[in-house]
C-alpha cells in the first residue's frame, strides 16, 4: 500500500478503516524530513496491515486543530477511526513498528 497524503476534505474517511498511521509534518520541518523514509521503509515491510496517511499541517490546519497537533511530526495511530495512540517528534522505525503492532 502506498503513502497516502490525507487533506481536511479526505481525513475522516482516510483514517476511517483498520489500523492508520497519520503523519502531520510540514515541508520546512527537519525533523519530518528526517522520519519520512522511515515511514517508507514501513510501508514497504508493512504491506496491507497498515495505511501511513501524511497531513501537511500548513494547507489543511483545521484537522491539526482537531486533533490538537502542537508540534511535528505527530504521528497518530487510527484504528477504524479512533485514535489509540501518538507519538510526537522522531522515532525510529523499531519503536514505530512496535507501535503498530501493538494495535494489529
């Protein structure tokens, strides 16, 4: 499955089925620059058990505001629709995984 960038508009129904991950980030952010191939590298090893959703917060500020995103990257793990758990700043992929799986 491949990284899907989420807007206002697609959120809910993006983040609506199975296990999410949900990246706020920014372009200027290094940190989110830095935690970006890792977030390939689990798409790639994760396949279909999970979908990593990507949300810049500067073009689509309301679901940051919803969810209450103070500093990026966040990251927010969505199953069916709920939020079950975050994580803010980088992580690396281990942790990120252990993460997921604790969700599957």
């Amino acid at each position: 499955m491949a990284i899907v960038n989420v807007t206002d508009q697609n959120f809910g129904e993006e983040t609506s089925q199975g296990v999410v991950l949900a990246d706020f980030w920014a372009p200027w952010c290094g940190p989110c620059k830095m935690i970006a191939p890792v977030l390939e590298e689990i798409d790639s090893d994760m396949g279909d058990k999970v979908k990593i959703a990507k949300l810049d917060v500067d073009e689509n500020q309301e679901t940051a505001g919803k969810y209450g995103v103070m500093s990026i990257p966040t990251l927010l793990v969505f199953k069916d629709g709920e939020v079950v758990d975050q994580v803010v700043g980088f992580q690396p992929k281990e942790q990120l995984v252990e993460l997921l799986n604790k969700h599957m």
